[in-house]
C-alpha cells in the first residue's frame, strides 16, 4: 500500500488568527514529504492554530464500570481527527514539526504511541529532534521530552497567572484580544464602537433584543473584532463585560479594592455604573432556566396571554390572509381548546394600556441611586481605616471592629440599590400618542406591557358564535404605587 501523508501543524497562542507560525511549520513539513519520496501536494492537513497542548478542561466522562466523574483533559479536535485517521488507514504517515508540536501531555503521547504500536502508523518529525516512536528507546526519549515540556509549560503558566494576578491588583489592563469598543491599546475608547455600545446598552434597558441589534449591526457593516458575522451572543458578551464600567477582572472575576468596592481599571468606562448593572440585570439568565417564547418577537401579546381555563401560556399562530390567533391547545390532563383572534386582543389592550399610561402618569423612578453618597463615604472610611492600619498608625483591635461594622452597612446599602437598579431595569414608562406606540419597536412595545400586565387572561368562548368578545378579555395588571390601583381591572 502506497505511504499516504498527513501534515499536522499547530501553534499555542495565536488570538489575532495571523497564522505565520502554522505556515512556518508548513514550510518544513511540506519539505520533510517531499524528501521521504511524496509529493507535497498531496498532504492531508491538519492544523490547529491558536491551540494549547497544556491546558485543560474539564468534561464528563465514564470508566468501564459505567461511572460517570468530571475529568480534565487537553481539548485537541483536531489532533484527535488525525489519530483518527491513523487507525481507519485515511494516512499512513503524518508529519509534525517536532515532538512538542505534537504533545505537551503525556496522555495524548500515549495515543500516538498506541497508534503506532497496534496499528503500524508512523510519526515523524520535519525537525532535528526527531525520535523513532516506534521503538523502546524512541518512546522513553519522546516520554522524557514531553515531560520536560509539561514541566515547562506549567512553570511558565504558573509564572504568566502570578503576572496576571499582580497588574491586575493595579487595574492596568494585559494583552490579548482588543475589546470591542476600545483601541488596541485595551484603553482608548474607538469612538463609534464605543458609541454603539451606549446605544445598544440602552436598547437593551428599552427592550430591544439582542438579536435586533446584532440584526442591525450587521447590516450596517459593523466590523466584528476578529471579522466574523455579528450574532446575538456576541452582543451579550460585549454588554455584560465589566471593563465596559471601568472595571478590571482577573479570570472572569470583578476584582475587589480595599474598601469592597469593584476595582477601577486605568481605562475611562463606557457605561456608567448603574446603566451597566441594568444590563446586567436584563441580560441576566432566568434561574429557571430559558423561557420559551415561541412568537415573541412577531405579536405583541404572545407569551403574556394565558387561558382562562388552564392558565397556561397561550402564543401567536398564522392563520389565511396576514390574521393570526393566540391559542392554547390545553395540557394532557386537561384536553381543551381555547383561541381567540389575535388583531382585536391587541388593539383592545394598547387602547387600555395607553389611558392607563396617561391617566397614572407612570414616569421612570429616579435614575440615580439617593443613597449613593452614603455608599461611597462607607467604601471611603473602610479604606481610610485600613490605610492607617497598614502605615501602624492605629492597631487591628481598633480598626477590625470598626470595619466589620461598616462592611456591614456597605453590604446592606448594597443589597438595597442592587434591588433599586433591578427594578429601574426596564423601559422608559410614560404617557404617550397611538402614534408613538407604533413607532416603538415591537420589542420595546412588549417590554411596557410586560412592565404593566402580570397577564391577560383569555376565557373559553360562549359557543354564540359571532364577532369578537370583549368580555372573554380580562387583563391583569401590576399594582400601581400612583393611584393604588388593583391588579385587576
């Protein structure tokens, strides 16, 4: 059978995709093919560029037994298609730079070696250090070398996570990919992403969707960091990073400072502090879990309609001619249909829910939080107090007492604008026209009426027949503060 060849390529650390290291190694591997008699054309690639050989992650996995248990282990796609490909025959010799290009844990060198030994594969190297695998000797010197190799892929890790930790404690900002929204310096703000970050911050509060944004953003050319095509997630992550408060994080985590505050990086935020923890808010994941909500973004009721004999849920379906229903097929316990025309449902509940806007003058509560001052006096003295504590001005006995009681009322005073910030994370609730109404994106219209209507609930129709039922609608409402309203009316 004729050699057929792999070429394996793979650089660690590559967050700009540049890939000049990869082309390097191509180079030589291509060179390597040609000089064991193939023809470099005909290389079967694999590349992982931008692909650690050390780290790990952790994932599930069963022993013999059948018992399941978290592992940790290198993520190598790639890599493992190759071995793959080794064993079923697809190749028969697959090229890598060097050794180390190859493994950095000894677990995946076990594979190649395997490979090699029960299913006559071949590995070699387009370098020097190339070793014979298929050996005792060439095993014992690849083991040695990958564990050297590992030795010093932790030892520069461990070292790289003391460096991180230490200009993190300072707030300056490290390398890596540019954010969104900032120059590649991590610190200059890029004037229009920056702009467009404000602006989807407040769509967001508005209740807007992510998908409308990113629907948005990619039709007006907006450059995505790495040039891929703008997705709802994408808009997520850059709305719920905190460096868009100004604030610096070490691995994943907001760092705090002496006073328990959020640790200020060296960069100008963004978003204001409490724009952002309104994003946050919205954005924040159900602890229920994804609420499905089929027809959501087509109808303006769809989800918020329930069936007035099961309470479920009730959601928009088409029917001929541009009308639709919400409808409720009932639950296997209970078999029943309930529909209702969906047009009329509509235009009944804007109608009620605009005079309600204009008779309770509902109006965004402040935007600020009015104990703020206090916050910060509380973070200012905590700090002054551990100031004189660390210059041995004053001893622990006298300042631990003192701070304990203050963090305390730090905490407190932090619970109590958490719940204010969470309940100002909405849209802007006031009185307007019919024509305003409509000129709302549908997402911001279903935000005012999620923020007004617990539910609208929908009775079984009478079996008269006829038009539309007003009395079949009987909508719900959230208490007013304003004029002490019930919630039904």
């Amino acid at each position: 059978m004729p050699e057929t060849y792999g070429g394996y390529k793979r650089i660690s650390d590559d967050p700009y995709d540049l890939r000049a290291g990869i082309e390097r190694q191509e180079e030589d591997i291509r060179a390597e093919v040609v000089r064991q008699g193939s023809a470099a054309e005909r290389i079967v690639w694999y590349s992982e560029n931008d692909t650690s050989a050390f780290k790990k992650k952790r994932i599930t996995v069963s022993d013999p037994l059948g018992n399941v248990y978290d592992a940790w282990r290198v993520i190598r796609p790639v890599w493992h298609q190759a071995l793959h490909d080794l064993r079923t025959r697809k190749i028969t010799t697959l090229v890598v730079w060097d050794l180390d290009r190859l493994a950095r844990d000894p677990r995946d060198l076990e594979d190649a070696i395997e490979a090699v030994e029960r299913y006559g594969a071949r590995i070699v190297s387009a370098t020097a250090s190339a070793v014979d695998l298929a050996t005792e000797g060439g095993q014992m010197q690849a083991r040695m070398m990958i564990i050297m190799a590992n030795k010093s892929s932790a030892d520069t890790a461990r070292r790289v996570k003391r460096w991180h930790a230490g200009v993190a404690k300072t707030g300056a900002p490290v390398g890596g990919r540019r954010p969104f929204g900032f120059e590649a310096d991590r610190v200059t703000h890029n004037a229009r992403e920056a702009e467009l970050v404000r602006r989807a911050a407040q769509e967001v509060i508005d209740g807007v969707s992510l998908h409308e944004i990113a629907r948005r953003w990619e039709a007006e050319g907006v450059p995505t960091v790495l040039g891929g095509p703008w997705r709802h997630t994408s808009v997520r992550q850059i709305l719920r990073n905190p460096r868009l408060a100004g604030w610096r994080t070490y691995k994943g985590e907001v760092m705090t400072d002496d006073a328990g505050g959020p640790l200020s990086g060296t960069w100008d935020p963004i978003l204001d502090e409490d724009t952002f923890v309104r994003v946050r808010t919205v954005l924040a994941p159900s602890e229920s879990g994804p609420i499905a909500r089929r027809g959501a973004r087509h109808q303006l009721l769809s989800g918020i309609v329930r069936c007035g004999r099961c309470t479920g849920k009730m959601y928009a379906q088409a029917i001929k001619n541009g009308r639709f229903n919400y409808a409720c097929r009932g639950r296997t316990d209970l078999p029943h249909v309930v529909s209702v025309a969906g047009k009329p449902v509509d235009e009944m509940i804007t109608d009620l829910l605009l005079k309600r806007l204009r008779r309770v003058a509902l109006e965004r509560p402040a935007a600020s939080f009015e104990r703020e001052g206090e916050l910060v006096q509380i973070r200012s003295q905590i700090t002054e107090l551990m100031g004189e504590f660390s210059s041995r001005r004053l001893t622990g006995s006298v300042v631990f007492p003192q701070v304990q009681r203050l963090e305390r009322e730090r905490d407190l005073l932090q619970a109590e604008k958490d719940r204010f910030l969470a309940a100002t994370a909405g849209p802007e609730v006031r009185p307007m026209s019919l024509e305003e109404w409509k000129g709302l994106d549908l997402d911001v219209r279903r935000a005012i009426a999620e923020r007004n209507l617990e539910a609208v609930l929908v009775k079984p129709a009478s079996g008269k027949g006829g038009g539309f039922d007003m009395e079949r609608i009987d909508p719900v409402w959230r208490p007013s503060q304003a004029d002490g309203t019930s919630s039904r009316q």
